[in-house]
C-alpha cells in the first residue's frame, strides 16, 4: 500500500481510534509456493496490548482450508479498509481550470495489520478469547459464556479454533485530499455534504478534522 506524506496517519492514535470503530477486516494467509493467498473476511477484536502494537482475536470454523498454510507460515496481514467514497473529477478541478480536468479520485481510510499468528485450541484458553470477543460486539450482554462442556455452546466449541494475531507491523493510511488546495478541499466537502450518500459523512469527517491544526 503507497502511504504519501499526506495521508500518513498523525500518530498511533489516530489510527487506533479508527480501527476501535472498524472490526471487520479480511485476513490474508499465505498460500502454499505458487498458489494465492487464502483470503478471509472477518470480525476481529483488536486490544492494544500487550505489546507495542497489540493484538487481534479472531475465530474460525474448523474446516476451514486455510489452517495447513497458516500452520507452515503463521505470518499474516489483516486489512481493514472503510469509510470510502468515489469523488468525481468535476468536483476536483483546479481553481480556474475548466471541471471536466479534474481527476476522479477515491477516499478511503486502511489499516494494514502484519501479525504472528497463534493457533488456541486449548478448551479454556479458547472459551476465555471468544467470551473477549463476544464482549466487544455485544457489551450489553444478552448471550450465554462459551463454557468447555456445559451447555449451551459448549459441546460446539470443538468446531472452532481461536486465532491470536500479535501485530508485528501496522501501515495506515488516510486518503482525504491532504494534498489538495483549499478552496478544492472545500468545494469537496460541500459536495460531499450535499450528495450524503454512503460514506459520505464519514469521509467528509475525516478530510475536515485532517486538515485542521494539529493538537
């Protein structure tokens, strides 16, 4: 992923706080020598410790094909891409150029995860790490704890295995027209306003609050 200047995240902050609201992501395995990469989208839970960079908890069924090449290789990355939108190239144009010589562009922001992963398949360690992650999806309760052998998710826990992710490496980004002239910025956010379509207000968000001082 190319990371310009401009759309390097102000910090770790900046990009914790972003991935806290974005936890559906697709994990990336690699694949067995000439093949492709197994590619698997998911609900993940990061926790920004332990470590300098944290960690992720994950799970998956256990017929999944990927677990052989995680096995082998337990190098992962985990991206999570969102708060994107397509901008037109009328929008963009320089001030005083003619709108059809602007250049179609598109905003996101992307956390790129590299991680070692971990295999759980201990029945406790496994029932503790799920409980985790049910919790941060479902804080107001509501739902039984994974218990090894007591109803009602017990006798369903063998089907799964548990991944910790220990992040190793992080790449963000956050492409909101950081290079771009104000009065460009601005016709950009006011028509982003006035389209509100979805994602809008979210990368409208992101490119008002980048380009303000930092604190």
């Amino acid at each position: 992923m190319l990371i310009h200047p401009w759309d390097s995240p102000r910090g770790d902050a900046e990009w914790r706080t972003w991935l806290s609201a974005h936890d559906f992501g697709q994990l990336a395995v690699n694949g067995a020598p000439g093949e492709p990469p197994w590619v698997q989208p998911t609900h993940f839970r990061y926790e920004p410790e332990p470590g300098p960079h944290g960690r992720v908890i994950t799970h998956l069924a256990r017929p999944n094909p990927l677990w052989r090449d995680l096995e082998r290789n337990p190098a992962v990355l985990l991206s999570v891409v969102g708060d994107h939108v397509f901008v037109p190239g009328h929008w963009t144009a320089p001030e005083g150029a003619p709108a059809e010589h602007g250049t179609p562009t598109s905003y996101y922001a992307a956390v790129q995860l590299r991680c070692t992963a971990r295999i759980v398949d201990d029945p406790a360690e496994k029932a503790e790490l799920l409980n985790r992650q049910v919790a941060h999806f479902q804080p107001e309760g509501g739902t039984a704890e994974v218990r090894p052998g007591e109803a009602p998710f017990g006798r369903m826990l063998p089907g799964l295995r548990v991944l910790c992710l220990d992040v190793t490496e992080v790449r963000a980004k956050f492409k909101y027209a950081g290079n771009k002239p104000q009065e460009v910025q601005d016709r950009v956010a006011a028509r982003l306003a006035e389209r509100a379509g979805p994602g809008d207000t979210a990368a409208r968000t992101h490119q008002l609050r980048r380009r303000a001082p930092e604190a």
